[in-house]
C-alpha cells in the first residue's frame, strides 16, 4: 500500500531561492508542454509524444538562450513537471470518454507564477537522499532541514517538495508499506460499531458514545474575519497586501491542520479499537448545498470517511458503507418497525409499537450498524460479512413485514 508521510522543512535563504528557481523551471515546462499540445490541435495534427517534448522542451531548449536557465535546477524536476502534464491529459481524454470516476475534468491549464502553491517532485533516479544528521538533501537546492514528528516506516520511493498558501515548505515521502506488518501492529478483535455522523455531535457511535463537533472553524470566524478585513483594506500589488494575504491564510491553515489531526486521531482510535465499522455513505456535495453548508464543511465528513477507508484498508479491517437512503432515523432498533420522518429538532421519540424510548442519533447509530450486517459478530457470526445484501426483515432495509412485529 502506498502512503505519503509529509513533514515541515525549515530552508534558508539561500535555499529558498533555490527551490523558487526549481518551482518557477517545472512551471514553465508544464507550461510548454500545454502550449505545444494546443498547437498541434488548432494545427489539426497529431498531438507529439513524450518523448519529442522531453527533447525539445528539456534537452534543446537549455542549449538556447532563451531557455539556458533550465540547467540551473535538476533534470529530474523537469521531467517530472513534463509527467504531471501527461497525466493531467490522460485523466482529461479518459473523463471525457467517462472511463474515469468522479466528475468530469478540463482541460488542462496554464500555471500562473502567482499561483500560492508550489510544488517539485524528485524520484530515486534524482539522488537524493537524507543525511546522517536527518536533513533532506536535494540536488542543487543543498541539505534543507526537516521537523521529524516520527520516523520513516520504510525506505521512500520519492519526495515532493510543496510551498502552500501560508508560505510553509513540506516534504512529502512516498512509502511503500508491508501488509503482514501493518496488521501485526492491530490484532483482531470481536468489536464492532456502528457510526452515525451529524453536527450537533461530530459522531454518535452504537455503543452509545457521543463525540462533540470541535467546530474548528466557528471558532476560528472571529480571527478570519478580522484579518481578512484587513486584507482589503490593502492596497493591490502592495508588499502590505501580500504580508495580510499570508496572515488569512495562516489562519485558514491553522483551522485546517487542527481539522486533520481530530480527523486523524479519532479514525485511528476506532480502527484500532473495532474490527468492523458501518457508517452512512452520505450526500456531501449535496449537504453542502443548503443552508448548513458551512456547517458541514466545518465538520469534514468526507475527509474523516477517506481516513477510515484506507486505514482499515491498511490494518485488515472492515469498513462497510450503507445507502444513504436507508432510514436510520425512522426505524426502531428494537422492534424494527418504522415510525415515519421526525424533524430536525426532535432528539428523542418513543416507538409506537413497542414503546422503547429512542436517543434518536444513537438509534440512527445502531440502525447503521444492523443494516450493515455487523450486529451479528455479538453472537458469534463472522464480523467480516462480504458483499452480502442484507435481509429483508432487517432494521433499516425495504420491504418491512405489513403487521407490526410488536404484535
């Protein structure tokens, strides 16, 4: 499995300046790139191949005057830049033959110089490597200094080199993990969960455990609005402008660097605490249409989901992803009869049939993981179920018996 492991690096000046050079050379190669590539399509010929670019905008253009400076920053970046603009051409053709999932994708762009995120990527052939006293040592930029928060499970296969919005360097490793010693590091267990997500509580696990929402951007909305207040108050194009334009977006960092690590630690404690987890396979994209969309982004469900998929992916866990139409909120998990839509602001509700009064999220909860198929793993059944459809008189699937069981 594939992971990236990205850590804070620390340049000086001069190396600064170095990594601007790189950034600016694997711009303008990408640049070229689409450049050449629509010309040939107004010219109606066939688009030339990689290997054509690579000579005329990489090993010709440094003979020219106009291109010299090309050999000032590692050929590796540059060839790597001529990659990324391959790659952005084959997920475009392949949206647009809707053999590529996700929404459709453009064209690709011409990168501006004015673009607040910079990146390079160097692959083993770059010889690159980290010296004895722990620092990154790139070709032509010299050894950068690196904030090792914990160390390296295996050897990188390569190293991105990112300059965000804020102004921050990270490096960012490639690594290529071993399955046997992941799972080694979890052992099994009998425990399973079922997660109902909202906002009021970030998640409300099955077992009755509510998590509260930190709210990281709520909180944060004071600050944001002040510094971005005195963003426009700055004149265009002044160096003041830029200073304000780095505080607002150190401050948006901030909130999204505390989002990941809650993020981070909550998927890792239930990974490690549960051998199956059942959770909703939610509508974001149509949530964050209404009037709670602020809301939702704040709360970074989809983010959190991501984080679970791979996690247990990595760690031999099972993940299950129930439809979204499932009514989880409707249906009693004791008798399993369905007692119809309940508006937002009704937390409890008592089951008509048999009387149970419900906490409506950790119902909702304990729904998800019935329907899931995971409820059974308390009476010895597997807790890996597979891709098995769930039963028709199970809690929060269609097709309810038409007398209520309670009778």
């Amino acid at each position: 499995m594939h992971l990236r492991y990205s850590f804070r690096l620390y340049p000086d000046t001069a190396q600064r300046i170095a990594l601007a050079k790189a950034f600016g050379c694997a711009r303008v190669v990408y640049n070229d790139v689409v450049r050449a590539r629509e010309d040939a399509r107004r010219a109606g010929t066939a688009f030339p191949r990689a290997g054509e670019l690579s000579k005329k905008l990489i090993t010709r253009a440094k003979l020219t005057e106009a291109r010299s400076w090309l050999g000032e920053v590692s050929a590796v970046v540059l060839q790597q830049s001529l990659r990324d603009a391959e790659t952005a051409y084959r997920n475009f053709f392949a949206s647009l033959k809707g053999t590529r999932k996700g929404p459709r994708t453009g064209p690709p762009r011409f990168k501006s110089r004015k673009d607040k995120r910079q990146s390079i990527r160097f692959t083993a052939n770059a010889r690159w490597h980290l010296t004895d006293s722990g620092r990154l040592d790139l070709p032509k930029i010299g050894a950068v200094k690196v904030k090792w928060s914990r160390p390296l499970p295996a050897t990188p296969t390569s190293v991105t080199v990112i300059k965000d919005s804020a102004g921050r360097f990270f490096a960012s490793f490639v690594i290529t993990t071993d399955p046997t010693a992941d799972r080694a590091r979890m052992p099994e267990t009998d425990q399973t969960i079922g997660i109902d997500l909202g906002l009021t509580h970030f998640a409300v696990l099955s077992d009755g455990t509510k998590i509260d929402s930190p709210r990281f951007l709520r909180r944060a909305e004071k600050k944001l609005k002040k510094a971005q207040r005195e963003l426009s108050r700055k004149q265009k194009g002044s160096r003041n402008r830029e200073k304000a334009r780095r505080k607002v977006a150190r401050a948006h960092a901030k909130v999204t660097d505390a989002r990941h690590e809650f993020h981070h630690q909550l998927s890792t404690k239930l990974i490690s605490e549960n051998q199956g987890i059942a959770v909703e396979d939610l509508s974001v994209v149509g949530l964050a249409r209404t009037k709670l969309a602020k809301s939702v982004h704040d709360a970074g469900w989809s983010s959190f989901l991501d984080m679970l998929q791979y996690k247990a992916e990595r760690y031999g866990r099972t993940l299950v992803k129930i439809g979204r139409f499932e009514p989880t909120s409707q249906t009693c998990s004791t008798c399993g009869v369905k007692d119809g839509p309940k508006p937002l602001n009704v937390r409890e509700w008592t089951c008509t049939a048999c009387g149970t009064v419900h906490d409506r999220d950790t119902n909702a909860a304990i729904n998800v993981k019935t329907a899931a198929g995971l409820a059974a793993s308390a009476c010895g059944a597997p807790v890996r179920p597979g891709a098995i459809p769930a039963q028709r008189e199970e809690t929060g699937s269609h097709g309810f018996p038409t007398e209520p069981r309670a009778a």
